[in-house]
C-alpha cells in the first residue's frame, strides 16, 4: 500500500515530480511544489489533456490568453490538449501537493 503524502520533504528548492501510474494510455502524478512557479518565459503546452487537482497548498494557474485559476485544498483544474499554461504561484508556507492526471485528447 502507498500514500500520497509519504516521502514529501520538508524543503524542495525545485518541484518534485513522482509517476504513481503509467500506461500508454494514462499517466497519473504527485507533483510537489515549494513555492515553485514555471519560468517567466516558460509555458506548458502538452499533447494529451491534464487533470489537476491540489491536495494541500495552492497554486496559481494561468492560460496564454490571461486567464488565471487559484486552485486551493480540493480544487480541480480540465486543461485540454495543447492549452498554453504555466504556474504563476505555489504556497511557500507549506507543500503545494498536486494529483495530476494526463490522457489522450
């Protein structure tokens, strides 16, 4: 048996990123960030859909076109394939922990 919450260090200086279950068709992630964001002029652009849900923390995401999502405890986020995104914000009081669920568009 596993638990999303064992082996989360007291201090990251970059996120972590951890494969809980990986087939051809589906990934699923623990990411941990720190305080973390994605580079000023870094965006994520993948090929398959990513659902994402914070656990502990939050996190800030924000779409090319100005969008912006606060994701806190519970909250999930659809971003669909090839949907330009990146992380403007992640909690540095505590650990931001993320589900992330990647699938075929």
């Amino acid at each position: 048996m596993n638990n999303l919450f064992s082996c989360i260090p007291p201090f990251l200086d970059h996120e972590q990123f951890r494969d809980i279950v990986k087939t051809d068709q589906i990934r699923i992630e623990r990411i941990v960030s720190y305080g973390q964001s994605s580079p000023e002029q870094g965006w994520y652009e993948q090929d398959e859909n990513e659902w994402v849900m914070v656990l502990t923390g939050f996190g800030i995401i924000e779409y090319d076109n100005g969008e912006r999502f606060e994701l806190k405890q519970g909250d999930y986020l659809n971003i669909a394939a090839h949907q330009k995104h990146r992380v403007t914000a992640t909690s540095d009081k505590e650990p931001t922990v993320w589900l992330a669920v990647f699938y075929p568009d």
